[in-house]
C-alpha cells in the first residue's frame, strides 16, 4: 500500500503548487515591483522580473517620457547608497489581472500609511524564462 501513497502524493503536492497564469503574473509583479523596486528588495529580483526592453511611459508637459528599466535601477541604486530610502511600507491591491495567451495586463493600487499613492497599469508578455514586466503607465494620486 505504501508504495501506491507515495506517488499520489508527489503527484497531489505538485498540482497544490501549480500557479494560474494570474498568479504567476501577481507573484512576478509582487516580487520585481512591488517588494522589488517600492519596498528596498534586491536589483537581481527587479531585474528578473523585468524585460530589458522595459519603459515606463511618463505623461510631463503633454508628452510621453520613457524611462527605461535600466535608468530607473541606477536611480534606485543611488538612492539607496545615499540613504534616501523610505522605511514606510508599500502594499499593493491588484484590481484587475487579464491574462490572454502570452500576454497579460495588470491595475494595481498602491498604499502607503493607507493612503492610495498609485494606480500603475502595467502590462506583460510570457518569455520562455517565463513573466516580464514590459511597459507601465501611472497615474501618481494628489
């Protein structure tokens, strides 16, 4: 009987963890924007979550500002070598997470202190090294 358990249960342990491509989405925006870039986490899981490619689309002035993923660690870095660093903690509420295929868009709010700061929409493709944040927009509450 033993030997009949054993393979059952490897097989129900590794459908338990088995991710939706939802959740496979949120855990990467969780991990590389979230935890990564808004709560101090580390550049290697920013940029694992992040394509290369990446841009986020700034509205300034009636145009569109690009800032690439590649600017925006180097900002980080600074900062967090000049020590200007917030220790309040950033919480996110996804709001919506479509996944069609190999293409997803996520509406996230994030708090602060309860107060909302951001409604990001970001929007990702599926690589064969799996989720990557390709693009942002944002609207920054008054």
């Amino acid at each position: 009987m033993k030997v009949l358990i054993y393979p059952v249960l490897v097989f129900l342990s590794a459908a338990a963890l088995a991710q939706t491509p939802e959740e496979a989405v949120q855990q990467v925006v969780t991990n590389a924007y979230v935890q990564g870039i808004h709560n101090n986490g580390l550049v290697a899981d920013i940029r694992a979550g992040f394509h290369p490619t990446f841009a986020m689309l700034r509205l300034s002035d009636n145009t569109v500002k690009p800032y690439t993923i590649d600017e925006w660690i180097t900002a980080i870095e600074k900062n967090r070598a000049e020590g200007k660093t917030s220790s309040v903690r950033t919480e996110a509420k996804f709001v919506r997470v479509s996944v069609n295929g190999t293409a997803a868009s996520v509406e996230l709010e994030l708090y602060r202190e309860g107060k909302r700061i951001f409604t990001d929409y970001l929007q990702l493709y599926q690589f064969t090294e799996g989720w990557r944040i390709v693009s942002k927009s944002f609207y920054r509450h008054p």
